[in-house]
C-alpha cells in the first residue's frame, strides 16, 4: 500500500443510478423476452475520496426504483460506518432474518457488497483479485452473448458470429422450443458453422417441467453438451435430483440461489453435478467467497454467472473454478470494458475492478423511475 493510500475508509453515500441499454440480441426464451435491459449503476462514497463501484442487473425495468430505494435506505444506516464488507453483509442478512433471505433485499445487499470490495481493494492499490490473495490472469470463458430461441435457420452464421468476437473456444445456446425436432435443428446448424470441437453449453432457462425434461433430455445426453442448465424451475430440487441421476451429461444449476446456503442445500440433495451462482444473488463477493468454500470442499466445479468483470476476479481465488460466463451487456456503460482473447477474459492491471462509467452514456441512457 502506498504511504497515500487511507488504511481504512469510512462511508459516506451510497448513489444509485438507473439506466436502460438496448441489446445487440434480445434474450428469447420459454419464460420472457427482453430487449430492454435494466442496469443499476453504484457508488459508494467514502469520506476518504476513494469511490467502489459495482452495478446490479435485475432483469425487470420496474424493479430498480425499489431496488434504488433500498439502496438509498442502506445509505443512510452505513454512514460513518467503516467499510468491512465481511461485518456489512453479516449485519445485512441478519436484518433479513424476519423477512425472508430470498429477493429483492438480498440482490441491494449483494450491490453494495461488491462496491465495498472494489473501494478497499482500490484503497489497497490492488486489483482485487490480488487483493484477494490471488494474482493477475486469464480466466476461461464462453460466450453467452446469443443462441437463444432463435429460428434453426439463422443459429449457423450466428453461432460464427459468436465464436469470432474472442476467438472463443466454447458457446452457450439454449433450447426448450415446442418441438424438441427444432431444438435439434438449431445444434445440427449450430455445429455446422463452428464445428465439432467447439465446446457447447445448452441452457434450458426453466421452461421444462419434470415429465417433458425426462424425455427430451434423454435425447439432449447424448449430444456432447459440457453441461445441461436449468431444465426445471430453480426450486425444484427433488427435481434436479432425480435428474442428475439419470443423466450421464453434467446437470447445471444456481443462478438462482440466494446465499450460500442454498448452494449447500443443492448439494446435499445431489441436485446438481455443477454450480454457478449469480453474484446478485449469492451475496455478492463475499456470498461467493462462502459458496466458493462449500463448493471447493466438495469438489464440484463453480462458474460464474453474468458479472464478468467481478467473476473474472473471484475465478482468480476460487479452488474448483470451472468456466467464466462472458456477457457483454454492459460494456456501453465502462469506459475500458474488459477485453477477451483468445477465448480468455483479461483482467486489467488496475486498482479494485478497475471499472470507469462513460458518463456520456450513462446520461443517455438514464431513465426517470
């Protein structure tokens, strides 16, 4: 640490700023469409002059202005406080107990989480994956920036598309059209346009329910996935258990988990062959740290979802990292967005995220809530 840097820092305010951006490819899946999608910008101030920052990606526009408002209430309960983001998250969900861990309380929770890691690690004058204890480095991703319900016709050349904007080595496509016959058409054109071997995930974001996900996913398991996600509704533990059973293919779930504990609920029920929180709901860095401890101890290989530029980091000093799930959705808002090459995120040499809002954008984009 330099002699300028504060040894501690102290909050001030937390601001919150809602913004829109377009999407190059609308999300078509079973359960909803977006082309609208909804980010929320955070500062954390401290009294020392060093600003953390992180954003929440809440899926519905109309969710920010309660999701802002918790955010603006947290602010005011945390100045003065010191900037621990150990004792905040602790105090935080404690303050859930009566309430409920899972929703909109826990996801403002794990914002300011990830801002209060990024403003110490700043303070440090450390990237924060070497403020972590790891070090500067590649992290394997894949490319789920499309492929989603697309018509079989145009997943070929999209596909291509996909592969060439990182050199990426692997892609996530999703099915769970009405007729499996046009799933099967879309990997047939899929395959065509990137070949063999590149590495595919396939994503069924939920549309399944038991009995449909028992026929049609004993066609999908022999298709060379890497992993088979979501099938089922999130919950449906009993579920996923008696699939991953069945299935030689690895079963992929946890985007939906809120906290550690669910992860370890997963596991215990043998739901899943493979994990990868969402850091929204996690618990932000520090819910991942503790996820990343139950999922390491057990062996099971952790990736992420969304947040790449914090998953780029955490990935660095996590025991059973497995693959980076790149999502560029929020590059217009950085002012240096991550780069990836070679099918491999690249963490800047910079202090904290080292993420910088481009204020001409974000004034674009803003919207009144």
């Amino acid at each position: 640490m330099t002699a300028t840097r504060p040894a501690t820092l102290t909050f001030n305010r937390i601001e919150a700023r809602p913004v829109v951006i377009k999407l190059k490819r609308p999300i078509q899946a079973r359960i909803g469409s977006v082309t609208d999608f909804p980010v929320i910008l955070i500062d954390l101030h401290t009294n020392e002059g060093i600003v953390g920052k992180s954003y929440l990606e809440p899926y519905v526009v109309s969710s920010m202005k309660y999701l802002i408002a918790m955010l603006n209430d947290l602010s005011v309960a945390l100045k003065g406080r010191q900037v621990a983001p150990t004792e905040v998250y602790n105090v935080a969900r404690k303050s859930l107990h009566l309430v409920g861990y899972q929703g909109l309380s826990t996801i403002a929770v794990a914002g300011l989480d990830m801002a209060a890691w990024d403003a110490l690690a700043k303070a440090a004058d450390m990237p924060l994956c070497t403020f972590l204890g790891g070090s500067v480095g590649p992290v394997n991703a894949y490319n789920s920036n499309g492929l989603w319900l697309v018509p079989p016709e145009s997943a070929e050349q999209e596909a291509i598309e996909l592969r060439d904007e990182g050199n990426f080595t692997a892609l996530k496509m999703r099915m769970g059209r009405e007729h499996l016959r046009d799933d099967l058409r879309t990997l047939e054109a899929v395959r065509k346009g990137v070949g063999e071997d590149m590495r595919l995930m396939v994503d069924f974001n939920q549309s399944l329910h038991i009995a449909d996900a028992m026929l049609r996913l004993r066609v999908v398991d022999d298709l060379g996935f890497e992993w088979i996600e979501e099938p089922l509704l999130y919950d449906n533990f009993d579920g996923y258990a008696k699939l991953a059973s069945d299935l030689r293919t690895p079963l992929q779930m946890g985007e939906n988990f809120y906290g550690p504990l669910d992860l370890h609920r997963a596991l215990q029920m043998k739901a899943c062959d493979l994990v990868m929180p969402d850091f929204m709901r996690i618990g932000g860095v520090t819910g991942w740290m503790r996820a990343a401890g139950i999922a390491g101890t057990a062996g099971v290989p952790m990736s992420t979802h969304f947040y790449p530029e914090v998953g780029a980091h955490v990935m660095r000093v996590t025991e059973s990292a497995h693959w980076l799930e790149w999502i560029d959705w929020v590059n217009p808002v950085l002012q240096k967005p991550y780069e990836v090459k070679n099918g491999q995120v690249v963490i800047p040499d910079a202090p904290g995220l080292g993420m910088e809002w481009d204020e001409d954008f974000v004034r674009s984009a803003s919207i009144e809530l």
